[in-house]
C-alpha cells in the first residue's frame, strides 16, 4: 500500500498507485459532473482501468479510515447477529457487532472487504458501516458466533497444507 494521507480520494490514490494520471482523473471529475456516475466506473469506461485496479484502489482508500480493529475490543450484540445466517457470515466472512443510532456494524477482513461491501448494499436494508480485522482472528469469532465444525476443519487443513 502507497503512503497515502487519512481521507483521500479515489483518483489520488489511483495517481499514488501509477494507473492514472493527473490530467486523467481532472476528466474523469469534469465526466462526473455532467453524468453523477462512480468515480471508479468512470475511470473504467474512460480509461479502460481494470475493475481489479478500482477495487484495490477503494480497499485501500477505504481503510484510511480507521477502520481497523482488534475484535476483542468489541462489543458483540447477539440479538444483531441474526442479520445473517451461518452460510451468508462465512461466505463473504462478516460478523454482525451492534447497531449504532444510525446504522448496522459489520467487521470483515480485508480481503472480504469488497465482496461484504457487495453483498451488504444488495442484501441488507440499514446502512452498514464496516469494521476491518486480521482474518484469522476473524475466523476465530465467525467460528464463536456462527459454529461451523466443517469450515474449522478446513481451516486447520489449510493452515497444515
């Protein structure tokens, strides 16, 4: 990851990263005035930029944030845990923590970052703030909260492998 300031915007970091220009991302913001279309599409459409490029890009601004965690830290709401069923919790590996007034929060790993994000926007109806954890201690309370003896297994063979 470059050496990026907290709150930094898309084409600042795809700048930073060597897959656009300056003068690339001042068309694509004057593109975005006429159209109101993402950011990232439109350095996709225009520019031919790899959605995998996009994606790494928002990952990375995302978590400028400070929105990394130690989950022993958290406070777990079981009543919130029911959002998700086992299968959903595992799959795109998120762990339902509490509902603030405003909305629902969700941690995940950084590499289920965008698949979560993607799932939470299409599935889930409250607003949904994420929270980023190292993934084996993800899966240690995924496997707390949503016990899944097949999925341990597996995972203690891929940790042999």
């Amino acid at each position: 990851m470059s050496t990026i300031s907290r709150g930094v915007r898309l084409g600042e970091i795809l700048v930073a990263n060597g897959v656009l220009t300056r003068d690339q991302v001042q068309a694509i913001i004057d593109q975005q005035q006429r159209c109101a279309r993402p950011f990232g599409d439109l350095a996709e459409r225009m520019f031919g930029i790899g959605h995998e490029e996009v994606e790494k890009a928002w990952i990375e601004q995302y978590l400028t944030y400070d929105t990394e965690v130690d989950l022993e830290t958290q406070q777990v709401d079981v009543e919130v845990l029911r959002v998700l069923n086992r299968r959903q919790a595992w799959q795109f590996h998120m762990l339902p923590l509490r509902r603030n007034e405003q909305e629902l929060l969700l941690a995940t790993c950084r590499e289920s970052l965008p698949k979560a994000v993607n799932f939470a926007w299409h599935r889930l109806h409250d607003p949904v703030f994420f929270l980023v954890a190292q993934r084996p201690q993800l899966e240690e309370f995924l496997m707390e909260h949503y016990p899944w003896p097949a999925m341990y297994q597996m995972m203690e063979t891929a940790a042999a492998g």
